[in-house]
C-alpha cells in the first residue's frame, strides 16, 4: 500500500511537470509559427525558447519560476552587454572560427569565474546565449548586426520565460508554499509512525513481529530522506512568493518547522539501534507496568510532534498529560548491572530526547560564520578551486565550437549548446554523465525524427505528441539511471525537432546535430581528464582519511571539556565529510576501471555506514554530557567530584578512539605497501620492532579491546554517581527522585555509547584492513605493523 502511494504521487507529480512543460513549449511554438511577424523578426531563434523553457520549468513552482526571471535577465545582462561591445570592436565580417571559439571561451570564463555568487540556471542561460551570439555571428558574417543580433538571442530567451510564467499559472499556480506544507505534514506523519513502529517492535514479545515493524520503519525512514529532499528543493523558493503571503495569511509556513522535523531524525536513528540489534530487551525490565507507561510517553511525544506541524491536536487525557511525571522514569533509580539492560535505558533516553528536540524553542541567536560578510570581491574568486571550473568550461566550450565549426559551420553551435546548458559547478562522474547525456539526445532527436515522420502534415498534432514525450523525460530525470542530465537532455532532444519548421528535413538534422553533440561532449571529457586527471577512486579515498581526521579531532573535543559550540561544530564538519565520502564512493562505483584495479565499493559502502554510526554515537554521547554537565554545575560539590571520575573513563575511551582515527586517517593515505617500504629504506636512524614493543604506538593494538575494559570501570563509577550524587532533602524528595531518574538515563545511555563506540571500533579495523589488501593484493596486511612503520618514518 506504501508504494502504491508512492508510485501515485510520483504519476501526479510527473504529470503535472509535463503538462506545464508542453504548454509552454506549445505557447513558444504558437508564437513562433502562428504569431505576427514583428514576433519572428525579434524571436530570431526559438530553438533557444524551447531551452530556456527547459532549463527554467522542469519540476518547477511559482516562486522558481519568479527566480527564473531574475536569473534570465541577470544571464542577459551578463552575455549580451560585454558582446555587443565585442562585436562592435571586432566586426562580425572578421570573425573566424578561432576568433570566434577564443571570444565565446573568454566571455563564459568572465561568467563562471564567480562561482559561489551566481545561480547555476543563470550560467546556464547566459552560456546558452553566448554560444548563440559569437557563432550565429560568425555563421552570418558580414549580415550580423552586432546590436540587433545580441538583442534577438535576448527576446528569444524573454519569449521562453514568459512562457513559463504563464504556464504555471495556469489551471492554478504550483506553490512552493503548499510544497513545503505538503513535505513538512508527511514528515509529521512519517515522525509519528515511526515511534509508534519503534515503540511496537520495542514492547513486542514476538521476535517476528518486531522484526516487521523493523522493516516498515526502514521503508519509512527512506521515503522520509525524500521528503527532507523535497523541503529543503523548494523552501528556497517561497522567498520569491512573500508577497502573496501577506495577502494570503493562512498559507504562510514556519521556515524553522521543517529544521526542527529533521532534528527529530537523529533520535529516531537511536531508537533503531536498539530495536534492530539483534540481542533481546530482558523481559524483567518490561515487567509490570511498564509497557502502559510508555505507552503514556508515547502519546505524550506524538502529541508534541503534532504541536510542531500544526496539524488537529486531540483534547489532553489523564494517560497523556504532559505535566504528568513518567513513572516508569521514576522507577530508574539505580545503574545497570550488566550491558544486556543498556539498551532499555538507551531506548528511554531517545525518547526523552525526542520530547526534548519537539518542545524547545528556536535558537533565537543561531552562530552565523558565513553570514558576517556575505560581499565577495572578484580578487577573491581567484584561487585555484574557484578558478579551475571557470578554466575547464572556457576551454571544453572554445575546443567544442571550434571543432564544430569546422566540421559543419551552419551547425557548428550544436557542439558548444550541449557544453554550455549542462554545466555543473560542483565534479561530477564525467564518464557517467557524459553517457546519460549522449544517449538522452540521440532518444529525444530520435522520439522528435519519428515524430514528424508520423505527423508530416500536421503541425498541431506534433505539439500534442511532445506532451508523452515530457511525461517520460520527468520519469527520466526521478531515475537514478539517467538522472536530471539525462532527462533534459532528452527534453530538448525532442522538441528542438518537433518545435520547429524549415531547418531543413528532420533526419539530416537529426544525424547532424547528434554528432554536433558528440563532438561537444568529447570536448568536455578531454578536458576534465587533462586537468583533472584523479580517478574518482583517490578521491574516496583521500576523503575516507579526511573523515577519519575529522572523527579524530570530534573524538578529541569530548576528553578536552570543549564547549558545546565546539562540539556541534566538529560534528557538523565529521557529517559533512560523510557526505562527501559518500558521494564520491557513489562516483567512483560508476567510473569505469579502465586498466586501474577495480573499485571497493562494498567495503567503502560498509566503512560509510559504520562511520555514521561512529558519528551518531558522538552526538548520543556529547547529548548526554550535555545533560550531566548541567547538573554538575547546580548540584553539590560532591556531585562534582564523583562525575570527574566518570569524565576520566570517557576521556580514556575518546583518546583510544581518537588514536585508532589518526592511524586509520595515516593508513589510508597509503599509495602503496611498497611505496612504504622503498621510504623506510631510504631513510636512517629509524628503530623499530614490533617483538620487542619498542614502537611509536605501542597502544594501537589494545585500542580497539579497550572500550569493553572501560565500559566495566565506567558503570562502576557510574553506580556509585547513582548513589552518592542525590540526597533525598526534606520536602524535596519527589523532584530529588525524578533528577535522579534523569541522571541514570543519562549515565546509562552514555554506557550503551561506550559499548557501541567499540563494536563499531573493531568493524572499522577489518574494512580498513581490507581496503589496504584490496589495494595491496600480493602483500600481507598488518595494520599495527603498518602504523609502527608510519610513526617511524615521521618522528
């Protein structure tokens, strides 16, 4: 039933984008063919209509349509300006096809060069125009009018937007507001089921039935990372739809509720590890009433999530009264005895940390890094990360024109359109990409011959054929096969041939701009491999060290009392490295090998997953300290001093973490075993032997057992914290039992942290181990032995 409705929304979805899609193109088409001629004789190319319709409509709402605008002009301001004083001072009668090819590479460079201040559909457009302007004035010559030719790619591109305006809205206007509310109600929903699911499997004395309330909280936890997508694609958007906001009051959406519906996520990925471990709650602790309590807390937390989406809230029961203490909580009075009943306390901890997450208030003063100087200078944009896209797109565009120009002068604008529509400011995998694209245009040019070939009389008719073709392009751009790329390369594929009339008949066209394209696109791949020439596999692996650095440096912030600022920052940039990591395994999966060995995607795969874990164990962890440092600074000085004990066993087990991170992060820097071994014999006076225990890093072996020895010190400490923090006062003794009911949570939640800490220590030693065998196939790989080895080539 779950995918049924998926597959329905995706229908609606996909249809809605390709009918608004096909009357924008049939409003550029009615205009171009049936309007007044002052319309022909300004809109000199509508096949440059069509692409700005594409690159402006696909998947679009009103407010992205509105932006559309403002990037169309901001693109024309930026190519049509500088060329019209271009062709003034050269002359079209004396352009080439190097001078042409050299202006076009200068110009797009001058457009890429600001790479972070400029939208990507506004360098695509002006790109677009660029490319029009320079050739179509070389393939002209002495005809080109260097004002009236710039202006008639400027009207070409305004007839494409206007269309797009109109056609959003008509029927009704697609909101990016109803957008956002529809993904911020499903996220309430998905939230809600997913603690019911959770909290079922949880109680469950049936190991099957958990087991498929597991599995339907998976389905749910993905279809919630679309939803995330889906709000943080079109949030954005409703900048450029305030002001009917003010006119319209009851559509208006809190921006913070979404953050705060994602916020959620971290304690719901908690709650996961305990239900999907394989290892039992003991029936003891679920004994009583104890379920009926949580069941209570259950209510009470759905109950906030409702609260935070707005949706109908039901009237306050006695078994949901917020105010009313948890008695199942009041009962935590006293450690764990044994690891097997930290899960339990780990699972309540969620919970109430969920609760927590949905009833605090917005941070009104959110630290704001990138926003104390937003102006950028152009100085600034020179530097070697900023520049290399500008140079690699400047030189794939003059390669494609000048190539295509000598192949076919009248055509040759078909090499360089590909290059400029389908830029992309962040690496992506060339081969791949350069793949999708190709076989998406020779599909569209092949669906648009057939097309007129069908419908040779009928040029009406040809419009409606365009409207199947858009339905199947949008199924193209949701794929993972072809993605974004290829759908829109497919879109114009298509109606570039069924749009138009008198370019002569569809099939020569057709042939020639496939090969047009061809030439553009081997453009583009010769220059990403000659400039950057790194396999997508190195990079993995640089980040795959990268992250263990970053992991290194959050472990290091928990042993040395950081603040939480500090803290929340290490752990935003260990996310972001994970990303990164996960994006270009994803990459380098879809490279081809060529002569290299073959990619580890499995292992690298596993390494992603155990290192999110790692990460959201931190974040566990640093909730909990969090928690524990609060009360250590309202508490007695006797509530002080026992806690520095347990801040000892934590410091212990972040040292040994943080040492296996620095020796994975110098491991996977390796190029070679070999290349190791040719360095120590190069150098003098290095002395080490692992028989002896004489090494650099005598504690790398015993790092990784070292978590169980601190989790069995750790909740002694903690049992004694137990007893000794909380004297029961006079008249006090009810809010003395409920404080101490919280610090036992957090203590024992802490403890389930230590013990995953080091399950997942040891998973990460053996991915890393075969990473390096894999790498290093005819050696024998012993990381200890490796570490040594490194320390003593750097000491």
């Amino acid at each position: 039933m779950l995918m049924t409705e998926r597959g329905r929304a995706m229908w609606r979805t996909c249809l809605a984008s390709a009918f608004r899609t096909a009357l924008a193109c049939t409003i550029v088409g009615s205009a171009t063919l049936y309007g007044p001629e002052w319309i022909n004789r300004h809109v000199a190319f509508p096949a440059f209509s069509y692409v700005a319709v594409i690159l402006i409509i696909t998947d679009a709402t009103l407010g992205d349509t509105l932006r559309g605008c403002w990037l169309a002009l901001y693109a024309t301001c930026q190519s049509v300006g500088p060329a019209i004083i271009t062709l003034k001072l050269i002359g079209p009668a004396r352009l080439t096809a190097e001078t042409t090819a050299l202006a076009a590479a200068l110009a797009a460079f001058v457009v890429v060069l600001p790479n972070s201040s400029t939208h990507l559909v506004a360098k695509r457009i002006a790109l677009g125009q660029i490319v029009l302007i320079y050739v179509i004035g070389y393939i002209k010559g002495a005809e080109t009018d260097p004002v009236m030719h710039p202006l008639q790619v400027a009207a070409s591109t305004a007839l494409g937007v206007v269309a797009c305006v109109l056609a959003l809205l008509v029927p009704l206007p697609r909101l990016a507001t109803c957008e956002v509310k529809k993904s911020c109600k499903g996220l309430g929903q998905n939230v809600t089921t997913r603690v019911k699911l959770y909290m079922k499997a949880f109680c469950s004395d049936d190991a099957m039935s958990a087991t498929a309330s597991v599995s339907q909280a998976r389905v749910l936890a993905r279809s919630s990372s679309k939803l995330y997508q889906t709000l943080k694609r079109y949030q954005p958007s409703m900048t450029w739809e305030r002001l009917p906001f003010k006119i319209w009051r009851w559509q208006n959406v809190n921006d913070n509720k979404g953050e705060k519906l994602q916020s959620m996520e971290i304690a719901l990925r908690g709650m996961e590890m305990v239900v999907a471990s394989k290892s039992p709650i003991p029936s003891s602790l679920l004994a009583g009433e104890v379920k009926e309590d949580l069941k209570n807390i259950q209510e009470r937390v759905i109950l906030s999530i409702k609260r935070v989406n707005n949706s109908p809230q039901p009237s306050v029961t006695p078994e949901s009264d917020p105010k009313k203490p948890d008695e199942c909580l009041q009962t935590l009075q006293e450690i764990p005895e044994t690891p097997q009943d930290l899960p339990f306390y780990f699972f309540l901890f969620c919970i109430r940390l969920l609760e927590t997450i949905t009833m605090a208030k917005p941070e009104e003063n959110k630290v704001k890094v990138l926003e104390k100087s937003k102006t950028r200078s152009w100085i600034s944009d020179w530097d070697s990360k900023k520049v290399m896209p500008a140079l690699k797109l400047s030189l794939s565009l003059g390669l494609a024109i000048l190539l295509g120009s000598m192949f076919s002068k009248p055509n040759g604008y078909w090499a360089g359109l590909p290059v400029a529509i389908s830029f992309a400011a962040a690496r992506e995998a060339t081969f791949k990409v350069a793949n999708v694209k190709a076989q998406g245009t020779v599909i569209g040019t092949v669906y648009g011959v057939m097309g007129c070939f069908v419908f040779q009389k009928f040029l009406t008719v040809r419009f409606l054929s365009l409207l199947p073709w858009f339905l199947f392009s949008s199924f193209l751009s949701k794929s993972r096969m072809y993605g974004q790329a290829g759908g829109i390369s497919a879109a114009i594929g298509a109606v570039l041939i069924l749009g138009r009339k008198n370019f002569g008949p569809p099939s020569e066209f057709a042939i020639e701009r496939i090969i047009e394209t061809f030439i553009g696109l081997s453009c583009s791949i010769m220059v990403e491999l000659v400039f950057q020439p790194t396999r997508a596999a190195n990079i993995a692996k640089l980040e795959l060290s990268r992250s263990f650095h970053a992991l290194y440096e959050c472990a290091s912030l928990f042993g040395a009392k950081a603040s939480k600022a500090e803290i929340m920052e290490s752990q935003k940039k260990l996310r972001s490295h994970l990303n990164e990591l996960k994006k270009f395994t994803a990459e380098a999966h879809a490279e081809p090998s060529f002569w290299f060995s073959p990619f580890n995607f499995s292992c690298y795969e596993k390494l992603f997953k155990s290192l999110s874990k790692m990460a959201d164990l931190l974040q566990f962890s640093g909730y909990a300290i969090g928690f524990l440092g609060e009360q250590g600074k309202t508490k007695s000085p006797q509530c002080k001093e026992i806690l520095s004990n347990v801040d000892k066993d934590l410091k212990s087990l972040t040292e040994s973490i943080g040492l296996l991170a620095k020796s994975f992060e110098e491991i996977t820097l390796l190029k070679s075993l070999d290349a190791l071994e040719k360095a120590l014999a190069k150098s003098d006076n290095i002395s080490w032997d692992i028989e002896l225990g004489k090494t650099p890093n005598p504690s790398f072996s015993t790092a990784v057992s070292e978590p169980e020895k601190i989790l069995e010190t750790y909740l002694q400490h903690c049992r004694s914290v137990a007893d000794g923090i909380f004297r029961v006062e006079e008249g006090g003794e009810e809010e003395a039992k409920v404080d101490k009911s919280e610090v036992v949570l957090s203590l024992s939640a802490l403890g389930f942290c230590v013990e995953r800490i080091g399950k997942e220590t040891r998973e990460i030693e053996e991915m890393v181990k075969e990473v390096v065998q894999s790498e290093n196939p005819s050696s024998h790989v012993n990381l200890h032995e490796i570490s040594c080895k490194i320390r003593s080539l750097y000491k």
